[in-house]
C-alpha cells in the first residue's frame, strides 16, 4: 500500500505534482489580456509590468488596433472546410455508437453483464465524441443522452430512458430482462443519428464556439459526477470530449494561423491535459479508473489542467471571428429614430 | 445534578414544545443569574446601535416579505414527522412562539446550572434583534392524507416540478414547512436556525438548508441594489412594495375565488437554489456578459441607457439591436401590457457552499419570488427563461414552492392557526 502510495507520489511529482510534493512552480505561465489574444503579458509576478502597467497596454490596443491589434473578421466561407471534415468525423462516431448499442442490445438480450458494460462505456465514449453536434441534436439528445434531473419524477419518470437508464439498471444491478426494452428503445433512437449528423446547421460562431465548450460541459458535468453517475465515467467522458476538442482544433488550425498567438498555447495546454490523464490512467493499471477511485492528488491534477485548458480555449472563439462587435445604439438615438 | 434530576429537567424542557400558546422560554423576562447579569446591560449597551433594529412578528402580512432583504439569511426547510394534527399544531405554535420571542430580542433566563442551557449563548447573555425576520411558508407535501389538510390546500400550491434545464436533487427540494430567517448578521441567523429547530426536533425534521448573503451596499446611491455572483446587479425592476395596490395585485392572495379563505393576506413563495458556473462565466467576454443579461455590468443600466433604474424601452428597440431579444431582463420583464400582471417580487441572496467534487466553487443565488399565482407569474417567466443563453452558466439544484399564510395578529395567535380553524 505504501509503495502503491510512493510510486503514485513519483509519478505525480515527474508531471505535475500536487500540494506538498512539488515546492517548484511548474512553468511560469503567459497571460492573455481580455479579448486581445495577440497581446500576450509576462504574469506580474516575478515579471517587470505592473498591473496598471498591464491594463494601459491592453486599454490602449483596444483603442487603436492597427497592425498586430484587432484581427479582421474572417469570411464565412473560411469555415466549409473545417466543417466539412467535422461532419465527416462526427458520421463515422455516430456509425461506430450504433454498432456498439446493438451490441449492448444483444449483451442485455443474453443477460450478459459484464459485455452489456462494456458495450455501454464504448458507446457513450464514441456518443461524447461527437461533440461539436451534440448541442445541435436537440430531442434525440435528451433521447439518447437525457439525464433523470430535468425530469419531474427524476429516475422514476417514465421518460427517463436512453443510455443513463440503462447505465442505472447495469451499475445497480437490475435484472437484464428490465433493461430490454430500454435498450430497444435506445436502438431506434440511435439509428436516427446518422443522418441527423449529416443535416445539422453549424455556423461558423457554433463551430469555433465548440472548440472552447464542449470541454466547458465535460467539467460541468461530467467530472462533477452529475452525468454518468452509476458507471462512475467522469473521467473517461471528459477524455472523450478532450478527442472531440482536439478534432476540432485540428481542422481550425489553419484558420487559426497567423491569428494572433492563439495556436501554440492551446495546442500546448491540450498536450498538457492530454499527458495528465494519460499519466492517471497509467497510475491506475491501464483502465480508466471511476472517477470515486481517483486519489486526491489525482483529481487536483486533472481539474488544475484542465482548468489551465479552458482558459486557453477560451481565445479560439475570439481569435475566429466572423463579424466585428458593432456597437449597439443608446435609448436616445433610437429615441430620436423615432421622432 | 442527579441523572434523575437531569432527566426530570428534560421533561420539562421537552414539554415546552407541545406546551401551546405558553411555549416560550420567557425570554425578556427578568434573569436569575447574578453575574451575569451585568454582564447582559453591559451587552446591551455595547450593541444597542447597530443591532438594534426590531421587526414586529406579529401584524397582517408575515415579516420577511415586503421587508427589504436582509443582509444574511438562511432557509430551513422541515419535514412534519408528526403523528397527527393536534401534534403539528403545537409544533407551529411552538415555531411561532419561539420565533416571536428571538425577533423582540431580550436576555435568557438560567435556569438550573447543571443543565444544559436555556439558549445556546452564541449571541450572548442577551440577544439583540438586529432586525430578524422569521418567514414561515407550508409546502404542498403538508396538505397530503395525513393531517386533514387536503381539501385546505392553496389553489396555486403545488410541488416544484423540474424545468427542462433544471437538476433538481429531491433531498434539496421541497418540505412541508418552510422558514425563512434573515437578519442584519450572520451569528444572527445561526443562532436563530438552532434555536428553532431546538424545541421541536420530535415534531419537524430538517429536510435541507441553505444560507446565503446580499453584498455590501457599494453605492452609487443607497438604493443602489447588490451585486450577484456574476458581478451584475440583481433586482433592479422589483415592483414597489410600498404601493399597498400593487401588492394586492401582484402578491397577496386573491380573495374568493378558488383561494380558500384561510389563505387571506398570504402569498406564494417560490425559493430556487440555482447555482452559478461562475469559472465558465469568468471565462465570457464582457460584451458578452453584458449582452446575455441586457445591462451594463458597472452600472446596472440597460444597454444603451445611463441609470440603473432608468426603463430599458423595449417598445424603441423591436428588432433587438440595443438589447437582444433573449435577453434576461427582457425575457424576465418584457414590459408590455400583457405581462404587467405576471411581475414577481423577487429576493435573492447570493450562497456559497465549498468546492463540487469537480474542484469548481459550488456557490449561486438562493433566488425567493413572492407572488400572488405561481403559475401565472413564476412559471410564465420561467418558460419564456427556458432557453435564454444565460441558462449554460446556471443549474437550478433545488428549492421548492411553499404558501406563506397571513401573520400572527396578536401575541397570542401562530402563524397557520387559520389553517387548522
């Protein structure tokens, strides 16, 4: 137990370390000020700029953009092929979550339990992977993905179904014969999806918008424990949504370039946040562990990265803009319009 | 003290709680101790100033309503576990008895000095009022089969049902009984939920609790109102509370009708636990912010507008281009002939409550709506709310709606006792 406990401990301290076992600061991190993702200002501490000094720099390029300030809007047609290549991806994530729901179908069918879970994790995995469209599918969402929250009888109400039904009855040990006819229900469901894919609207705001939020959802939800509470797959969810996040930066990489500096430190903090959960999972055999069975030092690691994660991706919507901010007009302009 | 003694002693405190209209502990009768009381007119003096502030218990319509919300507050929400109605009668004396006696303040008296005390002492030999309100609302669980009440129940009370972007955790989430204890001081409040739960722990059992505080008044002007989590202010367009019209109009309840008359001079309280996302929140653009909620975040003003208070013009800006039309205010309030009648009187406080299991700060509002007809004016703002963006940011957690019914009119009355009349 203690050497589980002292290997853990190196293993942490090699990545990031947590609490007492790491004195050192990790790196000296580099702040981006408000919506300028191009100025980027050495943190204050141990730094030469005060904080007044900082906010005057950024108060002045906000004033007079010009060359290497304010970035020119792109063109919506910049976009077709990043979504392109999305919607190619999200169809075959939607291919490969129907294959494994008619597997599960069959593991329930044969009363299989240990298959029926695993089945189920791969399909939520390749479910979460979608993850720029899920916003977009509306009902087949709440079908497919629905949790018992929003329902005014919770876990008993009859439209509580879809895959957290199921994940209720495998986790807690109901009676597979139970869970037939959620799984059925589950398949035609998902046999929607496809093509459902294949038709979402994404406008260029949702797409880049997506880049910073579908792993705002995964902190919300998802390593808070609210999503998959019985399977305990927090962690491996937001791994899913990290794959989709990825994805997506990927193909807004070119768009992306020579816009500012908001490439580089999002690729280095998805790296990062990669190598934390990648090194979590090594510290827990190999399988991704429920997210109960993460030590404390392990949960710091992985919400401390992926904070630092968000933060960044928060500039890509910004860096990508299609349309300048216009300004809105006051009551007494629109006072006198009227006149 | 011998154990007999200390069980005889027991008795009798324990029989407080059944004891009816004579429930209270004396509290502002004269002490005994010698000591300690110098001690109290010492207190008394030290504290006078700022905690002197007393909110009468009694009257027509309960405290804690049209009083401007307090600086700390705390819900408690019970659950009855009582037997029958005889039983939860003299447990709601016993709330109100007890209530009344902390609201007028005064000094405890010591009784046995083995015993365990009286009061728990957090506030001191003698406890000042500081302006406590206790607000006692009955939630629609309390008009079921076991106490006669089904046929008594409010027209418009029924159980919080989730909205489609709630997560409501039913351990958070309604209540038979409802009190609402808000005072000028956190040690205030506190020691006020002990000492009401206190005598009637065989009667009601505490179901959840949340506390929360407004913000400091940081101006411009006095009426300037507090800030939320999300650094914007919060209950700017409240109807006036000193017109006694609108108030009839907006919250007491309708007289006749479906109401039954025991509900004279009450109102419908809707209490919402809505948590904030509040790093997701740090990470949006002002513009952003600002556009979402459809005011400046510095000022409170509506876009385009200067003062707080100045009204935001819908009627000018049809197309949204001043202020979108999913905006919150705009939603919430739409300003037009139709919606005059749906207006709510809102309180809100802002909670923290420590880290989720996330590592993310679980702090929100504790948002109150007092209102004549929960279905006509909470819920129909709530469904034209459903899908306005600020809805990514927030989770409504729990809460519930209660019917808070006329006050106690004289020393001698509690509040509900038309209720069981």
């Amino acid at each position: 137990m203690v050497a589980i406990a002292i290997a853990a401990a190196t293993l942490a301290a090699l990545l990031a370390g947590c609490g007492s076992s790491s004195p050192e600061p990790v790196a000296r991190s580099i702040r981006t000020i408000g919506a300028h993702p191009d100025i980027t200002v050495e943190e204050v501490t141990g730094g030469h700029l005060s904080v007044q000094q900082e906010a005057a720099i950024a108060m002045e390029r906000t004033k007079n953009p010009g060359p290497g300030g304010d970035l020119q809007p792109l063109h919506a047609e910049d976009f077709v092929k990043p979504v392109a290549e999305y919607r190619r991806y999200s169809e075959r994530e939607a291919k490969a979550v129907q294959r494994h729901v008619e597997s599960l179908q069959g593991d329930i069918a044969a009363g299989d339990v240990g298959a029926a879970k695993r089945d189920w994790l791969d399909a939520y995995d390749h479910y979460l992977r979608l993850g720029a469209a899920y916003g977009a599918l509306g009902t087949l969402d709440e079908q497919i993905d629905g949790n018992s929250g929003r329902l005014p009888d919770g876990v008993h109400d009859p439209d509580f179904t879809g895959l957290h039904r199921i994940e209720m009855g495998l986790w807690t040990g109901e009676p597979t014969a139970g869970l037939r006819s959620p799984a059925a229900y589950l398949a035609r469901r998902v046999a929607h999806l496809q093509v459902a894919v294949r038709r979402i609207a994404i406008s260029p705001l949702t797409y880049a918008t997506r880049a910073h939020e579908i792993l705002e959802d995964a902190q919300r939800d998802m390593l808070s424990g609210v999503d998959a509470p019985w399977s305990g797959a927090g962690l491996r969810a937001t791994v899913d949504s990290l794959a989709a996040t990825e994805f997506v930066v990927r193909t807004l990489k070119p768009l992306l370039n020579g816009r500012g500096s908001t490439v580089e430190p999002v690729e280095n903090e998805l790296a990062r946040f990669r190598a934390v959960v990648d090194s979590v999972r090594r510290e827990h055999g190999g399988a991704w562990p429920a997210l109960g069975a993460l030590t404390q030092c392990q949960r710091e690691r992985v919400d401390g990265s992926l904070g630092a994660l968000l933060q960044r991706l928060d500039d890509v919507p910004g860096a990508l803009e299609v349309k300048r901010t216009k300004p809105y007009p006051t009551i007494a302009e629109q006072r006198r319009e009227r006149q | 003290m011998s154990e007999i003694d200390r069980r005889s002693f027991l008795k009798r405190a324990g029989g407080v709680g059944l004891g009816g209209i004579a429930a209270g502990y004396g509290l502002g009768a004269a002490t005994t101790a010698n000591a300690s009381e110098s001690e109290a007119e010492m207190a008394g003096r030290v504290n006078a100033a700022e905690l002197a502030d007393r909110r009468d218990f009694d009257g027509v319509h309960q405290a804690g309503i049209l009083t401007p919300a307090a600086s700390f507050a705390t819900f408690l929400a019970l659950d009855s576990i009582c037997g029958g109605r005889a039983e939860l009668m003299g447990a709601l004396q016993t709330i109100s008895s007890r209530a009344r006696e902390l609201t007028r303040g005064g000094a405890f008296p010591v009784e046995e000095y083995d015993a365990p005390p009286a009061d728990s002492g957090t506030l001191g030999p003698v406890i000042a009022p500081d302006g406590l309100t206790v607000t006692i609302a009955f939630g629609a669980s309390l008009f079921d089969g076991r106490y006669g009440l089904a046929a008594r129940k409010p027209a418009h009370l029924t159980a919080m049902s989730a909205f489609p972007h709630d997560d409501l955790d039913p351990a958070r989430t309604g209540g038979d009984v409802l009190l609402q204890i808000a005072a000028g001081h956190q040690d205030t409040v506190a020691h006020a939920v002990r000492e009401l739960a206190r005598p009637v722990r065989a009667e009601l059992a505490p179901r959840w609790t949340m506390a929360g505080a407004v913000g400091a008044q940081r101006g411009p002007s006095p009426h300037s109102s507090r800030r939320n989590h999300f650094g914007f202010r919060d209950g700017t367009s409240d109807p006036d509370v000193t017109d006694p019209k609108v108030m009839d109009r907006l919250v007491w309840a309708e007289r006749g009708g479906a109401e039954p008359a025991w509900t004279a001079d009450g109102t419908y309280q809707v209490v919402r636990t809505i948590r904030m996302h509040v790093e997701f929140w740090d990470r949006v653009g002002l513009h952003e912010q600002e556009e979402m909620i459809g005011r400046k975040r510095d000022t409170g003003a509506p876009l385009g507008g200067t003062g707080e208070f100045e009204n935001p013009r819908f009627d000018l800006d049809p197309r949204g281009e001043r202020i979108a039309l999913d905006a919150h205010i705009r939603l919430a309030n739409p300003r037009e002939p139709a919606t005059i009648d749906q207006r709510i009187l809102r309180r809100a406080w802002n909670y923290s409550q420590g880290l989720d299991p996330a590592g993310q700060l679980d702090v929100g509002l504790l948002f109150v709506a007092f209102n004549q007809n929960i279905q006509r004016q909470f819920t129909a703002i709530q469904e034209r709310l459903n899908n306005e963006p600020m809805i990514d940011y927030v989770t409504p957690e729990g809460g519930g709606y209660f019917f808070a019914p006329a006050a106690a009119r004289h020393p001698s009355d509690w509040v509900g006792s038309p209720l069981f009349a």
